[in-house]
C-alpha cells in the first residue's frame, strides 16, 4: 500500500472562490464567507482552511460595503497585506471592489479600510486581482460595459499604489466563444495570474457560476508587452479546465507551489454535484506545463481518486 496516496478531494466540504498564496512557509488562505472576511494560515497545502483562523474584517451594518462580501483576495505588496474584495449595500446593481491594508506584515492584520479602488467610469465590478510585473502594478477585474447586467468583461488598469487606479480601464476579454455562453448573462470573471517564461498567463472563469459548464479560459500575453493594450492578450479557442462526466462547474481559482517548491498545485471549487449551482465545495490538484510553455491542468480529479499529498508534505 502506497501511503502517499493521503489526499482527496473535496478539502473542504463547502466554500468557493479560493484563494491561497504563500508567505515564508505559511500558507494564507480566504474564501468567500459572504458577510464577513476570513483567513486562515498553513504550514501545509493541504491543510489551508483547517488551519488558524481569524475574522479579520467584519463589515458595517450598512452601506456601500456591508453586504455580500464576494470572493477575497490577498497580496503581498511592498511590506504590507492588501485584500481586495467585491461589496454591496444590498443591491447587487451596486458591487464594487474595495481595498484593506494591513498596519503591518501580519496577514492577520489589524487592517486599515482604504474604501474603494475604481476606474474613472464606476461601473459594478468584482473578482479584483494584481498583476504585478518589476515595479509597475496593474489592476484586472470583472465588470459591467455599462449599468445593466447584460455581460460581465475582463477590464485591466495601471495602479499608483495598491489602493488606486491611475488610467482609464481597458477591455481584454468578453466573452464571445460558445464555451462563454452558458447561462444568461454571459460571464467572464475569476481573473488570477501565472507568470513563466516571459508569458503571462490569465487564467479566468467563464459562463455562468451557477451552471455545471462554469469553466476556465485562458488569455496569454508575453512580458514585455503592454499589458494596457488588448492586442498584447491572445484568447486560447478551448477552456483549459471543464466539467466532466463527474465533476461539474470548475472553476474561480488560485495557484500555488508544493512546500519544497518542485510542484504547481490549482486550488478551485466546483459544485457538490450535478445541478447543484452555488451548492460549491474546494478542491486541489497538481498541474504540470506542455512543451509550448503554457500550463496544463488536465481534467478535475473526481471525489473517488486520491492523490499524493503535494512534494514536501
């Protein structure tokens, strides 16, 4: 008997839109909890979420960020904690994303509120990522064109600092392929970066959340170019990771590496089961890199196989 073999999923038996980064050995996990922001550390992969815990934010009893707190992330920037997340008052027309700085290098804070980040337009926007590349920090999220909730866009920004946008917001994704299209309204969202070997990769959840077809695509730009101009951004034909005959609705993900370094992991939720909507629990898998450079997630492993425990466990 192969005792590696200690893994399956789900991790957790209920959550969505996990978010994981690494910070010098500790694992720091979120998700979404909807009413309040909640994070977890880890010296293993496997073990985020079943950590320690901590409420690090509670919002407001009312106003423009006391409701539905949508899919947080956090980042390490420049010597502090930033975690960007997508609020309400109650009215979904009115999601924007907002911003939380941490006094000092605890991820368990305390936080300092920095309100808002928003273009010049302020249209409805969640699902707020950094693209970070040298000294230049970039801000790429999922919108609204206008004010009605017709399709939601991929928009990336230049950032000033990591609470402000600093130009105007420019479109690189809608959707507009048959895999995009599933469920009404048409939905690209999600957005999370990999970078290697000069490319950058956006990696982002498309058709709808609440559909067993909800899946990732992919847009790929290299390096050295602007990152400000959609034509640097090439949309991959095919999703990089979908349902199968077993596994529905994968997607609204984050990546990171084994403890030792030698493995990527892809840490995403997919539906209990077929049908089951924002019925969502986490699941993790390793992925590996074709010889064209671009990552390789195969298919989601199903609740039935088990995995060995990422390299350095």
């Amino acid at each position: 008997m192969d005792t590696n073999l200690k893994l399956r999923n789900p991790i957790l038996g209920s959550g969505a839109d996990p978010w994981v980064i690494r910070k010098e050995g500790t694992y720091i996990y979120t998700h979404t909890t909807g009413d309040h922001i909640k994070l977890w550390k880890s010296d293993t992969l496997s073990g985020i979420g079943s950590g320690e815990g901590k409420v690090v934010w509670t919002p407001p009893g009312s106003g423009p960020q006391s409701r539905s707190i949508w899919a947080p992330e956090i980042h390490f920037i420049d010597g502090r904690y930033y975690i960007y997340f997508a609020a309400d008052d109650g009215k979904n027309e009115n999601h924007r994303m907002y911003v939380l700085e941490s006094v000092g290098d605890d991820a368990f804070g305390p936080y300092v509120n920095r309100g808002q980040i928003t273009d010049s337009t302020n249209k409805w926007a969640i699902d707020g990522t950094v693209l970070q590349i040298g000294r230049a920090l970039y801000f790429i999220w999922s919108g609204w064109e206008d004010d009605e909730n017709i399709r939601q866009n991929l928009y990336i920004a230049p950032m000033s600092n990591p609470w402000t946008i600093s130009g105007k917001r420019i479109e690189i994704s809608r959707p507009d392929r048959a895999w995009e299209r599933i469920g009404e309204p048409n939905v690209n969202e999600g957005p999370v970066t990999l970078i290697r070997n000069n490319r950058i990769f956006l990696i982002y959840s498309a058709s709808g959340s609440w559909t067993d077809d909800y899946c990732l695509g992919m847009l790929s730009a290299k390096l050295d170019d602007d990152p400000l101009r959609p034509e640097s951004w090439k949309k991959h034909d095919r999703p990089v990771f979908a349902r199968t005959d077993t596994v529905f609705g994968p997607g609204h993900n984050s990546f990171a590496k084994s403890p030792d370094g030698s493995e990527d992991w892809i840490v995403y939720h997919a539906a209990v089961s077929k049908g089951a909507g924002w019925n969502r629990n986490v699941r993790m898998q390793p992925f590996s890199w074709n010889e064209d450079g671009t990552p390789h997630f195969g298919a989601p492993v199903d609740t039935a196989t088990a995995l060995r425990l990422p390299s350095g466990e």
